[in-house]
C-alpha cells in the first residue's frame, strides 16, 4: 500500500512540504538536523498515530504553532489512490481521515499503511526487554488476525480492573468473575502468538542466513506464564502472591520472544553492525509474511541507513530491500552511502533546514 504523495506541515523543523513519491526506493539525502529522520517520523505518525522519538506531541509540532499535519495519498489493494491525513493540536486532540471519512479510528491507519521502522537505535528490539519485542509479535498478530486489537485492548483493561480489586477483595471468589473472562482472553491471545511466531520463524532463518550466514538464529516464544499450567488455574494459585505484590505477576503481558544464536542470547554475542542486520532480517521477516498471508505491502523505513555497515553488508542489505518490490524510504547524509540501491524509479529528495527538494 504505497503512499503516492505526502504532505508535512508544522511538523518540528519541517514547515511545509509537499512531495510526489516513488513506489519503490525514496532517499532523503541532507545535513545532519536537516530534517530527515524529521520526515520519516512523520510518516510513521501517519501509520501508527503517535512519533517514535517522542511521547509527548508537544514535542512534534513545530515550535510555535498550534497543530500539526501530515496527510498524503496511498494506493489501496485494488489500486484507487485514497486520501489519509492525521492532525495533531497541542491540546492532545487528534483528527483521522481516511478515504475522505473523518473520526477514523488510530488502529485504521495502522491497517491500512503497515509500516516497518529500521533505525540507529532499533536493536534496542533485542538488547532491551521484553515490551518492544511484544510490539514485534504483536504487529504481525495485529495483521493477520482480525479479533487481536480488541481482545488485547479488552485483556489490559480487565488487568487493570483485577490488579485494583486486588488491593480490596478479601477471598479470591470475589475475583473470579473476571478472571474467567481474562481467561479465556488470555488463551486466545497465546494462541495468536504461538501460531505467529512458529510462522515468522522459517522467514527469519532464510533471511538471517542471507545476512548472517555464520549464524543460525532460533526464535523462543514465551507466553508469559508457565507452559504446563492453564491461565485460570494460575490466576487462582497466585492470589495470594498477586495480592502481596499488589498487581498480577504473571500472563500474556509478560510474554516475550527469546531470541537466540547457537543457544546463547544475541546481545551477548552479535556486534553492534550485526545486531544491525538481524533487526532487519527480522522486519524483513515480518513484511515478507504480512505479502504472503494478506497480499498486502508494508513501507519500510530505514533512518541512517549507513550506520554500523560496512559496504558489502549494505549491498546484501540493498538487494533484499530491492527483492521485497515494498515502498522504501531511506534516509542518509550522503548519496554515495545508497549508490547501491538506486534504481530507474527511485526519487531522490534534498534536505536541508527542513526544506525537502526532489533531486
Ligand atoms: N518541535 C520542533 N520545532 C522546530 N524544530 C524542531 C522541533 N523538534 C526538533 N526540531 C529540529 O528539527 C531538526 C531536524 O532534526 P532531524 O532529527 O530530523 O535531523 P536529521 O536530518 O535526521 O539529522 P541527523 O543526520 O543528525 O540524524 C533539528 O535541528 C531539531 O533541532
Ligand atoms: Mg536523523
């Protein structure tokens, strides 16, 4: 789903810009503070509804003004061009319209413009804990399985509810009620999991050995909560320690993808240009199997693109980005440093003091 034009306003440095785009590869050459990873985090806002540098919108919309926006035109699945905006006020309101529909829902944009992020600090996926790689499972479950977003959103409101009664009840009968339906929540939502991980994994290993041949990764999920105990069973073995601890301790909240080379951890092993290039085997991964389950294409978004590769590792990188056929943003100070990626319908486009010029 490519977008085929984009427009930015009032987002940080970026005043105004208006750009026709290419379906296939868009560098963003400039300065460092031009404004690249500026226009890149722009669109994921148009894909996801919030920036991935900063929590607070305070903080995107340009200086002085009152609002931002970033609205375009993507390609759908059977190939219309579509309108897409998001406005963003300081006082925390957002606007999405989509297709000419305004009050869209934030999870509607995520359906329609499925985005991959690769970025300098990106293999914080596998050096940090347990939630970013959560959001990894959970962007491809969010995809492929339709009841996800609302039983997920229906699990924390629920675990929130629980851990407060927690606090109160007296005997654990008083928690019961909910914990059937957390349940049953829970149950669907590891099994959602599980299937998408023992998916994703073939994927993986063929591109890890594309990029990383000397090592074979293996991919462990964790459900959250011990492999031979049923959730409701837990819920009632652990109250007491629930109670003492003031929040529940264990479920798919706490779930996590072990991520492995040769049986020891990655992050005790790879290097920082390896750790690089599994996290992009692994977004690759994802993008690959979101083609061959839904036909539909995600964009991907590469901040930096140079950064902790040496050239024949962005070669390899730049023949697989190529092979996926996907939209591809790049970002890089340097237009040497993407030589190998250019093609005949790539667009080039010029940084500089938040102004983006095509080239
Ligand atoms: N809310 C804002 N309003 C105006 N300008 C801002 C705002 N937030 C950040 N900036 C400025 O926007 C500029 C763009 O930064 P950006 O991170 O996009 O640069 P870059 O081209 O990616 O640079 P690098 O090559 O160093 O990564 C910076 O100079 C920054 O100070
Ligand atoms: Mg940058």
């Amino acid at each position: 789903m490519p977008l085929t034009r984009l427009v930015v306003q009032k987002f940080r440095n970026i005043k105004a810009c208006d750009i026709e785009l290419s379906a296939g590869f868009n560098f963003l050459i400039g300065p460092n503070g031009s404004g690249k990873t500026s226009l890149l985090e722009a669109i994921y806002l148009l894909g996801h509804g919030r920036s991935f540098k900063s929590t607070l919108t305070g903080r995107v919309i340009q200086n002085e003004a009152q609002e931002l926006f970033v609205h375009g035109r993507f390609l759908s699945s059977d190939q219309f061009e579509l309108p897409i905006g998001i406005n963003k006020q300081r006082d925390g309101s957002t606007e999405v319209k989509i297709g000419g529909q305004s009050g869209q829902k934030i999870a509607q944009l995520a359906k329609v413009l499925p985005l991959q992020l690769i970025h300098p600090e990106g293999f914080d996926l596998l050096t940090d804990g347990p939630k970013q790689r959560r959001a990894f499972m959970d962007w491809g479950v969010f995809h492929s399985e339709p009841a996800f977003y609302e039983a997920w959103g229906r699990f924390k409101r629920l675990n929130k509810q629980r851990n407060a009664l927690l606090k109160t009840a007296t005997h654990y009968r008083e928690l019961r009620y909910w914990d059937d339906e957390l349940a049953r929540l829970a149950d669907n939502i590891d099994a959602w999991r599980r299937q998408y991980v023992q998916q994703i994994s073939s994927v993986a290993q063929t591109l890890c050995q594309v990029f990383l041949p000397e090592f074979d990764i293996d991919l462990k999920y964790y459900r959250g909560w011990d492999k031979d105990t049923p959730y409701s069973e837990l819920l009632e073995k652990s109250f007491e320690r629930d109670q003492l601890l003031g929040y529940t301790f264990s479920g798919p909240n706490k779930a996590d993808l072990k991520i492995k080379v040769g049986g020891t951890p990655v992050e005790d092993v790879l290097s920082r240009g390896q750790l690089k290039l599994m996290v992009c085997a692994l977004r690759v991964a994802q993008g690959q199997h979101l083609t061959e389950l839904t036909g539909k294409q995600c964009i991907y978004l590469i901040d930096d693109f140079a950064s902790e590769l040496d050239s024949q590792r962005r070669e390899r990188l730049a023949d697989c980005f190529k092979s996926t056929g996907a939209q591809v943003f790049v970002s890089s100070i340097t237009q040497n440093q993407v030589a190998d990626m250019i093609e005949s319908n790539s667009k080039m486009f010029h940084v500089e003091h938040g102004t983006i010029e095509q080239g």
